[in-house]
C-alpha cells in the first residue's frame, strides 16, 4: 500500500511525480503511433500515385528529372492546349517548391479535359508526397491532397434534367 502523505507539501510531490510519469509515458506513446513516413518508390525510383476528378482517372508516375510532363504520350502543353489547364498542372510543384526537379508520366481516361487536368493534378500531388514524405505538410495545406468529389448529379425520372421539370402549361 502507499505510503501516508504527512502534509500538503508531501500530496504536492507525490501529485507531480504522477503527472511526470504519465507525461512521459503519453510522449513514448505517441512516438511510437507517429512514426516517419517512409518514401514508397518502385525499382526504377518512382513514385506512382491515382488521381481523380469528375469521371476522369489518372495513373501518374513521377521521378527526378528535368521538369518534362508527358500525359497519354504528348507534351503536357499539346494535351492541356489552354494555358490555365497548364497551370494547374504545375500547382503541386510550384507549393512544393520542386519545379522542374521531376519529369511526369501520365495516362488520363475518362471525363473531360478540365476533369483531367484536375485527375492528374491530384496523381502529382498523391505522388509527391509518396516520393518525399516531408512535402506532405505543404501539399496537404494547400488541399491538394483531398479528392473532390462533387460529381455530375444523375438525371432523375419524370425530370428533364437532374433537378430541372418539364415546361408547366396550364391550357
């Protein structure tokens, strides 16, 4: 059994010897639960990762290189014509403060070509942070890791569109 506490001043110490050890205790924990990631890279030293948007899916394989991005074969400036397509290809890097220290493979299907461009973002993103751990703070803050999921709504029954009714004709 404890010892009797004689004083306040002995409850004092005897408190904070407790509050020290589960302190101590709680940090061993905590280490243990978040441990360093570790980077996830394939025999040839890439990093592959999925990106979605809409209906649009893409595979993305990154790795260090001169800043070239190839999406289903062609240059990304021959497959994303317009130049705000483009830009939004090259947000992850420019928050990472990588640009132009890897080259991109891409193969995108599905969807259209904003819907795309935003898939293969989110790939870069997803692969990045696969290929070294410590960007994740910084691509996670910015959003880039999050999957947007809003979708086309379904077209329902007796409905001309989604949500839209047929023209009323009182006569």
């Amino acid at each position: 059994m404890m010892d009797e506490l004689k004083s306040l001043e002995g409850l004092k110490s005897a408190v904070a010897g407790a509050v020290a050890t589960a302190a101590a205790n709680a940090t061993e924990d905590m280490q243990a639960v978040a441990a360093p990631r570790t980077p996830q890279r394939d025999a040839l030293g890439r990093a592959y990762a999925t990106g979605k948007r809409k209906d649009a899916v893409a595979r993305v394989w990154i790795k260090p290189g001169s800043g070239k991005v190839t999406v289903n074969g062609k240059e990304m400036a021959a497959y994303f014509a317009r130049p705000v397509l483009q830009m939004i290809l090259r947000q992850p890097f420019q928050i990472a403060g990588v640009e132009g220290q890897f080259d991109v493979m891409a193969t995108v299907a599905g969807g259209g070509l904003s819907g795309q461009a935003g898939a293969v973002k989110h790939g870069i993103s997803k692969a990045l942070q696969l290929y070294e751990p410590t960007l994740r703070g910084a691509l996670k803050a910015a959003g880039f890791l999050t999957r947007d999921s809003r979708v086309v709504e379904r077209k329902k029954y007796g409905k001309r569109k989604a949500r839209r009714s047929f023209q009323f004709s009182k006569r």
